[in-house]
C-alpha cells in the first residue's frame, strides 16, 4: 500500500486511482508482446499468407490488435482470423444489394432474395457498380477503373492497364458505415463476373490466389476476367460457357475456341477475336482459315479479318453465304463447318518494314503514316511488320497508334521489344493474337516467331517448333520465310548489341543454311540487304523510328517490296519515303 500513499500525496485521491489504472494498462501489454506489428490497424501493410490447412488463402490473415484487453484476456484471440474478402457473407448483409443504374438485373440474377435499391443509397453492405460509379464505390480501394478515350474504362492495378469490357473487380474492406462488398469492373460482363466470382467465394467453389490479390490495411480486392460471356450483359445464359479467371499480370486468352449460341467453334490459321451475340469475328494468321463447328449448327455469322478477298477461295462451304467483302475481311453465314484457302498465286510481291515507334511520348511518327499510306498504294498481297509499334507499351501509346491503323491489306506482326513489355504484351495479343505461328502461301513457309521476350534468344521448345516448320516446308517443296523482330547479326561495326544471344544467332543461322531459308528482321534501325554466313536476310528496320546509319549506309525511312517468285527466288527492292 504504500506504493497508493505516495501517489496520493503526489496526485490527490482521484489522480492516484488514474495513475494506478494506467500502470496496470501498460503492464498488461507488457504481458501480451506489447509492441504493435507492421500489419495492425488501420492502413499498415499487411501480410498474406496460405496454408494447406486453411479453406481459403486470406484465412490465414490474423488479427493484430495490441490493447491491453485483447492481449490478457485470451492469447487465442490475438489470432483470430481477420475479416476479409474470402468470408465476405460473415459479415455482409446480403438481404439488400445497392445498383448502379442499368445493373439492375445483375443484381437481381446473382441475388434473387435480395431488394434491390439505387447506389446512391450505399453506406455499407453489397454494391454492384458500374464503370462510372465504380471509384465511388472503392473509396479507400488501392485499384481504380479509369477511363480511356480509345479503350473505354480500364482496369488500372499494380501499375498497368487492363483494357476491355471484360474486366471484373471483387472488393471488401470496412468503411465508417460498416463492411462493403463491391462488385464492379469495365462493363456489365466485368460486373457480372465479379458477382458469379462472390458467390463461387461462398459456395467453396473456388480459393482467392495470393498472387491475383491486392490487400492493403483492412482492404480486400481480387481483379478478374471473364471469357465466353457472348453478349456482354455480365449474365450466363443457354448457350454460352463463361470461364472466369483471377487476374495477375499476363492476361489469360482464348485464341482458338469459344461456344457460341451452343456450338463449338474451333478455328485454326486464325484465332477468335470477339464473339458479341452471334457474330464471330476471327483474325486471321495466314491464308488457309478453318472453321469447325459441333452442336446444333445454328447460323453464325462470321467475319474473317485481316485477309485479302482477292485471293481466296472457300471450300467445304455448302452452307455458307457470302454476306460483303471489303479490303481486308469477309462476312458471311454458315451453320456448319467452312474453310477459307488462297488460290494458286505465284510471282507475287509483299511488303516489309519494321520499328515505327516514336522517339519518345505518345503520337506516332508522320513519317509512319506516310509510309503507311504509301504502303496502301502498292500493289502486295500483305504486310509484314517487324515490330516496335509504340514507344514502352503503355495503354495511351496503343490508343494513339490504333487510332491511325488502317491497312487495306493483311499485315501480320513480330513482336517488338518495346511493345513486348509491362502492360503492352496484354494489349499485343488482344489486337495480333498468338506469337509464334506459320503460314504457306505460292512456294513459301512464312514463319513469325518471337525473340525478344526471353533475352532476345529461342528456347529450346522454340528451336524444336522452328525446325518443325521447317522440315514441313521442304516436305511439301516451299522455302522457309523466317520473320523475327531481332536478327542475328547487326551489319553496322561494333553493333552487335541490338543482335539475338549469340548461341540463339548460331543455332538459328546453321537451321537456315540447312533450310535454305531466307530471312525478314527489324529492330536495327535502318534498311540493309545482305548474306552473313551463308544466310541471305534483310533488316527493314526505318519504318518511322530514329536511325542508326547514315543515309549511305540505309539509314533512311522507307520499307522493302519483296518479289517473291517461282523456286524460291526472291528480289527485294528498297522504297525511301521523306
């Protein structure tokens, strides 16, 4: 007691009985650990962990509150599974769901028991959002849906940009009202799979992947995307096959098959572009597109792009009618199976260049359209690009560029280094498809790989594919076209940076002398003509970028008309373009 007697002459009665309580609060923290963690309260970096024990991955997250009650009171309550997205309906109410204007009918499919009343009502609880409403919805979020002029709204996380109306966001946190639950993404089909993904969530259908989430503080999100959802409305119906996957950075495509209205559809020499309803719009990779259909064979109608009409033939079409044709696509309609095969062409021409990125920013080079506007007047059956088509990938360096793309000719593209990248390969494949694919056409193999995404080398796999294409070529008597981004040598002294990895250039160059294959590469700034080694090759790399020779030496703007005549003889004529 005599710890209280000094106190009260120190503090009066009442200030001694503060004191006494307030050592008895610190001591008790001592007792439980006492300092406060990185990850507590608040918006502290928290920690996800995943334990084969644990039904979902985020159950793992624990509490760590540090008052002194929690700490003395019961050492198992400091490890507490923190509330977070993947028990959402533990704390959610889902008796009432908030809608975005227009999202009404989501709601009411993916939470039939549900009223459903107008989002600007929320305070706490379900809100399905649409694109506009969405930054509202996440306020205290980490990831934003933010629109683009070109694009429409974007899914921006981790800095990059996920572009289409594909794009679904599930997020949880607890806001001064209370727990939210927000369902939104880029479009109602984005929105739509973010509800199927919440109920999935509770179902037990599926875990959160520590990977895909974004958790900061006391918020949950994951990022997903949908594929098979035909007509947009972010609701699965008869018909279709909605596959939703939780988003990293490289997004998940669907290049070869879809179901459409019922029927499998399968293509090959292409891959599907979009389906929206019942019309299929298939990019083509080459001049022999095959479509195969299973199930009902309802009509469909297709529209095969980037394919010269002039050329083709169709065959296997007993049921297909023509509905238009223009410079570069075909539209008609098939219930059934179809193919699309070139007639027979010799002694024909196409064109090549490469690198039309802007020195730096945004904007494409003026020299790049004129040279795109000259290429439309020649005469080529199409267009190879060898790549570097926007300054670092970013989502407004495409938007800019796509909104001057226009070719009246089909034009098939190698990746590049600086499109290659970041947020930019998603944009690549959504645009030109897969990389690494072949195509014959009068006597050739063309053969379109890629070589900058691994060090600029091949992979073993890569190796084994190429002289696989190979070997098809010299079996059915054409000769081999082998088309990449980077070459494997660098005819400017001292260059041989901006060539592929050495053993890749040796590998690559002994395949082609053994093929007799000729090569069309890019990335060196400048167009040159020339045979190292015993390989003829050209590298058309002037196509609007800064240049790395003086105009004597190629260094100038311009692209390459290739002849490409009867057994295997080739004649490149080199176009300037001021």
């Amino acid at each position: 007691m005599g710890i209280v007697r000094r106190l009260k002459r120190s503090y009066g009665r009442y200030g001694a009985v503060f004191v006494l309580l307030l050592l008895v609060v610190i001591g008790a923290g001592c007792i439980g650990g006492g300092s406060k963690s990185a990850g507590s309260g608040g918006h502290g970096s928290g920690t996800v962990t995943s334990s084969t024990n644990q039904p979902h991955p985020t159950s793992a997250l624990t509490s760590t509150s540090t008052t002194a009650s929690a700490s003395v009171t019961s050492s198992s309550s400091a490890s507490k599974p923190k509330p977070g997205l993947a028990d959402w309906y533990d704390y959610v109410n889902a008796s009432v769901v908030y809608a975005s204007k227009g999202y009404e009918a989501i709601a009411r499919h993916y939470f039939p028991n549900a009223v459903i009343k107008p989002l600007y009502e929320y305070k706490s609880g379900i809100a399905i959002a649409s694109p506009q409403d969405a930054s509202e919805a996440l306020q205290g979020g980490y990831l934003s849906i933010l629109k683009e002029p070109y694009f429409g709204y974007t899914l921006y996380i981790r800095g990059y940009h996920f572009v289409g109306a594909d794009k679904g966001v599930l997020a949880f946190y607890r806001s001064y009202y209370g727990y939210r639950l927000v369902i939104t993404g880029t479009g109602k089909a984005g929105v739509g799979a973010a509800a199927a993904f919440a109920g999935l969530l509770k179902e037990g259908k599926v875990n959160l992947s520590v990977y895909a989430m974004v958790s900061y503080g006391d918020f949950q999100a994951v990022p997903l995307k949908e594929i098979g959802d035909d007509n947009w409305d972010g609701i699965q119906e008869n018909g279709e096959l909605i596959k939703i996957y939780q988003l990293y950075y490289d997004e998940p495509f669907q290049y070869y098959w879809r179901m459409v209205d019922g029927d499998n559809v399968t293509v090959s020499g292409a891959f599907i572009r979009l389906v929206n309803g019942s019309t299929v719009y298939v990019h083509a990779l080459g001049f022999n597109v095959s479509v195969n259909v299973r199930g009902a064979k309802r009509n469909i109608t297709y529209v095969i792009e980037n394919i010269n009409p002039e050329v083709m033939r169709l065959t296997n079409g007993a049921r297909v009618k023509i509905l238009a044709k223009g410079d570069t696509f075909i539209k008609l309609v098939s219930s059934g199976s179809f193919s699309l095969v070139a007639k027979n062409v010799s002694n024909y021409t196409i064109i090549a260049f490469g690198d039309h990125r802007p020195r730096h920013g945004t904007q494409p080079p003026a020299v790049f359209i004129k040279i795109m506007h000259d290429i439309n007047n020649e005469s080529g059956l199409f267009v190879i690009d060898g790549g570097d088509l926007v300054y670092s990938g970013k989502v407004d360096q495409w938007a800019a560029l796509m909104r001057v793309w226009k070719w009246n000719k089909p034009i098939f593209v190698a990746p590049g280094n600086h499109e290659y990248r970041g947020e930019g390969i998603n944009i690549f494949h959504r645009f030109f498809g897969p990389v690494d694919y072949a195509f014959s056409l009068g006597g050739y193999r063309y053969i379109i790989m890629n070589d900058v995404q691994h060090g600029y080398s091949l992979t073993e796999e890569q190796f084994s594919w190429l002289e696989e294409q190979m070997k098809e070529a010299k079996a059915n008597g054409e000769r081999p076209i082998v088309i990449m981004h980077a070459p494997p040598y660098n005819p400017i002294p001292g260059g041989d940076d901006h060539a592929i990895s050495e053993a890749s250039a040796k590998r690559l160059l002994k395949l082609m002398r053994e093929y007799d294959a000729f090569g069309i590469f890019s990335h060196i700034h400048m167009n040159w003509k020339g045979t190292y080694e015993g390989v003829p090759f050209i590298i058309t790399g002037g196509g609007g970028a800064p240049l790395y020779a003086p105009p004597n030496e190629g260094g100038y703007h311009g692209y390459a008309v290739l002849t490409m005549g009867a057994n295997g003889n080739i004649s490149v004529r080199f176009v300037k373009v001021d």
